[in-house]
C-alpha cells in the first residue's frame, strides 16, 4: 500500500512539472506588440530595420507610426500608445525628458514620460537643398536660393514650423536674413519631410529643404548641405517611454537599433550613426 501510494504520489509531481512547463512555454510564446514613434524620415531605414527585427524575433510585433515629430509628441501627450518614440530633433524629445522638468524653455509643461537613463543621441542626419529633376535655375548653393528667394524667381518646398526640418529652415532663413513672410508666396508648405520631399519630387517646386536621408531614398539631387553655422547639428534622439507596458522589449529594440546590423540599414540612406 506504502508503496502504490509513492507511486502515485511520484505521478501526480510529475504531470504538476508537466503543467508548469507548458505555462512557462505558453509564456514564452506570447507575443510581445511593441508600438515605435517615429519622424517620418526614418520611414525606409526603420521599415527595413523592424521587418529583420521581427523575423529574427518572431515573438515581437512592432508598429510603427511615422509623422512629424512635432504632431507625434501631441499624440503622446494626449495619451497615445507609444513604447519608443525616435525624433528628427532634441525639442521634441525634451519636451517629455523629465531631468529637463525644471526647464521651463526646454520643458515647458514639466513633463516627465521617459524612461530615466534610456534616452540616447541615436542618429545624425544633414539638411540639404533638393532640386527638382530638370530644374533650369542654376540653383547649385543656398547662397544662390537666397538670393533667387529675395528677388522671388524660385519655388520652394518646406516644412511647417511645428516640424524640425521646418525649424532648421527658418534657422537658414535667419542666417540669410530671409524674412519668410515677404517671400510667402513663394513657398510650398509640409506637415512633415516627406510631403516637402513630394513636392520636389513631383515637380511642383524648383527646389526644397529636406533632409539627406529622404533626398536619398527619393533620388533627388542635392544641390547643397547646410552647414552647422546655419542651422546646427541634425540629431535624431530616442527614448522608452515610462508609459509603455512593454519597457523591456522596447529597451531590447532600442539596443538593437544601436548595433551593427541596424547602424548598416541607417548608412545606407545616409544617416550618421551615433552610438554603434
């Protein structure tokens, strides 16, 4: 009796490891839905990027939600599902970086939303001036879009000022002494670079400023880069947000956005890497 009892004892620990195991495998199974934030400069090498990530880690789903980086941080402060959120600029980023809450310039609503220590310079891009294919107006520099710009003989595609790449142009307006509102009627405005990009593209402008990246990805011809002198450094922050229910994994895709393998995808549309 003693010994059927053992038995049955040995029995019932066993199908219990049994159960316990196939929880721990369902676990490990379930997929983990990661949703990245990013500006819409991004979107070729990002796509790229995410489809290797997801096939190598069948396990994640990652959505992405390209736009400017401006309307992308109205969306997470009005409480949008977003784990990592990658900008075209440090405004954006600073504007939920809570080290900077005290900051009432770089932080103006005192906003604490990122994850403490995650936040990383992860890219550098360049401004350009893009012409449009066939373009007759000697536009070779942005000395010569200036002076075109002031005698009102040019087209020119840019971004709003709620977008970095608006905001980078109005610091070239600035350094040329460009006063935008006299020249109004010369320009095409864009929510975001790649509607700049589009009217380039298509032709319904001579010329735009955008970025290297998607003059690239367009095949666009640069005529100029803009210098740091006028309009400064291009960095792409990142951050996971401490919103985000899924911290780990988005911490896990951001390293990986850091490494080899993600810094070749960025090279070849002409980003800068920053931390590979």
């Amino acid at each position: 009796m003693k010994k059927f009892i053992s038995l049955l004892l040995a029995l019932v620990m066993a199908l219990s490891l049994v159960a316990c195991g196939s929880k721990d495998d369902k676990k490990t199974d379930e997929t983990v839905e990661l949703t990245v934030f990013a500006a819409a400069s991004l979107t070729e090498s990002l796509t790229a990027i995410g489809d290797k990530y997801m096939a190598d880690n069948q396990n994640v789903k990652i959505s992405f939600n390209f736009d400017s980086s401006g309307k992308l941080l109205t969306q997470i402060e009005e409480g949008a599902v977003c784990d990592l959120f990658i900008s075209a600029a440090p405004k954006q980023m600073n504007a939920l970086d809570g080290s900077l809450k005290d900051d009432s310039e770089k932080n103006p609503k005192g906003q604490d939303l990122l994850v403490a220590g995650s936040r990383i310079d992860l890219l550098e891009n360049k401004v350009v001036l893009a012409v449009a294919e066939g373009s007759d107006k000697g536009i070779d520099s942005f000395d010569k879009l200036a002076d075109l710009l002031k005698n009102g003989d040019v087209k020119l595609a840019i971004g709003n000022s709620d977008v970095p790449v608006g905001q980078y142009t109005q610091k070239i307006f600035k350094f040329y002494d460009i006063d935008e509102a006299a020249i109004a009627d010369k320009l095409t405005y864009g929510s975001n670079v790649k509607e700049v990009t589009t009217a380039v593209s298509e032709g319904t402008v001579d010329c735009g400023i955008i970025y290297a990246s998607d003059a690239y990805s367009a095949k666009l011809t640069v005529a100029a880069e803009a210098t740091a002198d006028m309009c400064g450094q291009v960095i792409y922050p990142a951050a996971v947000l401490n919103t985000s229910t899924q911290q780990d994994a988005a911490a896990a895709f951001l390293k990986y956005l850091q490494g080899a393998e993600a810094s070749a995808e960025f090279e070849k549309v002409l980003f800068t890497p920053l931390s590979k």
